[in-house]
C-alpha cells in the first residue's frame, strides 16, 4: 500500500516538473506567489525605515 502512495506521488511530481519545465507560462502562474510576497516584503522594509 505504501509504495503505491510513493509511486503516485512520485509520479505526480514528475508530472508537475516536466510541465513546468515545458511550459514558460505555467511556471510564471506558480511562482507569482513568491514574487508578490517579495514585493510585500519590500513594502514593509521601506516604511520601517
């Protein structure tokens, strides 16, 4: 039971990482989060100063 949940993980992640390495649009879509909690990060860095 337990290697089917690795097998399926493993195969979801792998699914995940060819699309993002294939497809420049879906990268941008999944790391938007990142930039915009940079760009929050960076508001409040500049009104403590």
């Amino acid at each position: 039971m337990i290697n089917l949940i690795v097998i399926a993980i493993s195969a979801i992640m792998l699914a995940l990482l060819l699309v993002w390495w294939r497809w420049p649009a879906f990268r941008v879509w999944i790391e938007a989060p990142k930039y915009s909690m940079l760009r929050q990060e960076r508001r409040f860095d500049h009104q403590l100063k």
